[in-house]
C-alpha cells in the first residue's frame, strides 16, 4: 500500500482550479461545473474512510468527479436509464468516444485503475459478444480494429451510411448493456 494520505482542508486550494478546468471542458457550463466540483469534495468527506491509500489523494478526486460527471448526464439523459451517456467537448483536442470516458487517466494509473480497466474490457467484450453477429463484426473492424469505412463497406457489400447506422446501433446497445452490467 502507498504512503497516500487525505487532508481535506487542502483540496480547495490544491485541487479546485485543475477540477474545474477537467469538468468546465465535459459540461461546458460554470454553474454545472461548480456544482459539480462542490458534490465531489462532499462525496469525498462523506467517504474518506473508503480509502486505502493506493491512489493520490488527486486520482481519487478525479475518479470521484469523473463518477459524478457521468451521473450528472446519466440524470439529464435518462430514459428509464437506458440512455447513451454523452460528452461536451469544447474543442475537438478532447474529443473522444463515449467508451473512452470510462477508462483511467493513462497518465495516472494505480493497481485501481488497472483493475476497472481490466473489468471493463471484459465488460465491453461481454457485451459485444451479445451483438448480432454482423453488427458485432462491423463494430469491432471499424472500433477496435480501426479499419477505414470503404474496406468494411466493400466487403460487408454495405453504403457508409449504413456502416455508420450499424456502428451507432451497436454503441447504443453497448451504452445499455454496460449499463446494466458494469457500472
């Protein structure tokens, strides 16, 4: 276990502005973004004995904040809570797919982050496995393969319109599957 250690009384002061800049570019608004910030310092009093010392005190911000972002629009896309979760972005730097948003800060890993990463692949593998057949291939050539949009379309003998209504089918239920099986 790492030497980590909560102070409080410092996470305005060392934490508030970076927090606000990471969520001022998710919701791209002030008063959302503060509240938002507001809600996971309390969230973080009210579950400072949750812990362990594997993370920095900031990581464990952060994974808090991220967690609320996310239920900030799971609560405004909600349909039965079935909704895509999705992103604002204020420039197209952080432009990223809704899949991303779910996985740890590259740059600030713990054995934590390694684990929900981990839990999530197979989560995401899970759930693509439920695909249909076709809309799973097409998804994973296109998503995790990387392949371009006329060598799927060539050899699914489909438009890129169509390659791209299939690609937007499997990620709504992919968002509802890790919906009900992962978060």
């Amino acid at each position: 276990m790492a030497d980590h250690q909560l102070n409080p009384h410092k996470w305005v002061d060392k934490y508030s502005d970076y927090l606000y800049n990471y969520t001022i570019v998710k919701v791209n608004d002030k008063e959302i973004a503060e509240d938002i910030i507001s809600e996971t310092f309390l969230a973080g009093l009210k579950s400072m004995k949750n812990f362990k010392g594997e993370a920095s005190e900031r990581t464990w911000l952060i994974s808090i904040l991220k967690r609320k972002i996310i239920d900030h629009y799971r609560k405004i896309n909600s349909n039965k809570g079935k909704a895509e979760v999705r992103m604002n972005y204020a420039n197209d730097e952080d432009a990223g797919d809704w899949l991303e948003e779910r996985v740890a800060d590259p740059f600030d890993k713990t054995a934590e982050d390694d684990l929900e990463n981990t839990e999530l692949g197979v989560a995401i593998y899970a759930c693509i496995d439920k695909l249909p057949e076709k809309q799973a291939t097409i998804f994973r050539k296109k998503t995790i393969e990387g392949q371009d949009t006329e060598t799927i379309c060539k050899e699914f003998d489909i438009t890129p319109s169509n390659l791209w209504v299939i690609i937007h089918r499997a990620r709504t239920a992919l968002a509802s599957c890790l919906q009900e099986n992962w978060l």
